[in-house]
C-alpha cells in the first residue's frame, strides 16, 4: 500500500519541481491531500489499518471498494502509463532514499511550551550545512540518476515550506564542565544545583542526548563508547577514571 503511495507521490514532485530541486508542494503536504484527506473517517482509517496487517476485507464490500477508489485515485497522478502499468514494488525498486549529515552549529535550546517541548529560535533551514550537503548528493544523482542532477527530489522542502527530518537527533542533556554549561558531566553525572559541584546519586543519562554538538557522522560508534565508558564507571572500575 504505501510502496502504491510514495511512488505516486515521488513520480508527481519529480515532473512538478521542472529543473528545480525542490517540488511546489513537498511529500508531507501532498500525503495530507491526496490519503488523509480521503480518510478523514474513522471506519476507512480502521479498514487501511487492517489492510497494512494484511487482513481480509472482502466481507466489507464499502469499505473495499472506498479503498480501491482511493488507489485508483493515486494512479491517475500518474502521467506516465509505463509507470502505471508497473506493480507498486517495481515502481520504488528504483528510489533511493539520501540522507545528509553534516556540522551546523549547536545553539538550538529545547524548552517547555505550555507543557509541549519545542524549539526555543526556529530553525535556520538556510544554513550553509544543507546547501553543502544536497551539492553532494547532486554528484552523486549525477552518477546514478536516470535524469542525472535533475533526478534528485528534496521531499520535505517545497517553494513555500521547508521542513527538516532529523536522522539522529543529539542533545538535549549535553555533556559540560558544570550546570551553568550542561546537564550531565563526562560520565552522564547529572547535575544537582545551579552550580554543578554536586551530582545526583546513581543518576546517570547513556545516550545520544548527552553529546553536546554534531558530529558529522553517524553518531552510533560514539554513543556506543559513551555507554561502555560510562557502565564501566557504574560498575565500579575505577582504573580508568582520576580520583
């Protein structure tokens, strides 16, 4: 069902955005438009679910046929008939999905809204970090696209709105030298008091929260040393660590 989905969403932004990078409307605006506006019911959201699970519905003739209305309205989008004659699988056989990790710079504050998180600044989307990382991924669309550059789509992005999708998000509990300049301390001590002298007993954060900037690289080795590093703390071998 979703490979029907994306493929059809994917063919649309890809003859929409002409020589651009970046479609007039992006994947998250167009799934809004074309399924959930569709499926705005509680009874046809509940039969998708079933379907996905790979559950019978051919006792519900309604149901099913809503369903099959809603794909053959996704299949229209489709201008190319080669395209559409293709299965679902075949269709994203051919989509490769790049994700970008880079250094931007670590100022971002995460506070309490009304008892929501949220950003404390907006999100600097314009960035040098994005303009150096879909350059790469130009050269690379160019080695392996069908179109060359122009097959490379940025999804979340649109002429209007640009979003970001976070692969692996850092921060939040970031390691620093006292309160005033993190949560935790080198070995995920957190900090107790405004002055950070004294640490909670057996209080420790272990993960991707704790690291205090980006990487530019897949955080997971880190995180992984991080968390031996730290157990070895908790576990009493104090060998490696100063008095």
């Amino acid at each position: 069902m979703f490979a029907e989905v994306f493929a059809t969403l994917f063919d649309e932004m890809s003859w929409q955005k002409g020589n651009s990078l970046v479609p007039a409307k992006s994947l998250i605006d167009r799934f809004n438009e074309v399924i959930i506006s569709k499926i705005n019911n509680p009874e046809i959201m509940n039969g998708l679910l079933k379907l996905i699970e790979g559950l019978d519905l051919s006792s519900s003739n309604i149901l099913t046929n809503k369903i099959i209305e809603i794909m053959t309205d996704l299949s229209r989008l489709t201008l190319d008939d080669k395209r559409r004659a293709q299965s679902p699988e075949e269709r994203v056989y051919h989509i490769l999905m790049l994700g970008g990790i880079g250094i931007d710079d670590p100022k971002s504050q995460l506070v309490l809204d009304n008892d929501r998180l949220n950003l404390k600044d907006p999100y600097d989307l314009n960035h040098p970090v994005f303009s150096d990382i879909i350059n790469a991924m130009k050269l690379f669309a160019k080695e392996v696209g069908r179109n060359g550059e122009n097959s490379l789509v940025i999804p979340f992005w649109s002429t209007e709105n640009k979003t970001q999708f976070v692969l692996h998000p850092l921060g939040g509990c970031p390691m620093g030298k006292d309160a005033a300049e993190g949560v935790v301390d080198s070995i995920g001590r957190v900090f107790r008091g405004s002055s950070g002298a004294a640490k909670y007993n057996d209080f420790y954060v272990v993960d991707g929260s704790i690291i205090p900037s980006p990487l530019g690289v897949n955080p997971s080795s880190t995180i992984s040393a991080l968390a031996f590093r730290i157990s070895e703390q908790i576990l009493g071998d104090k060998q490696y660590w100063p008095q």
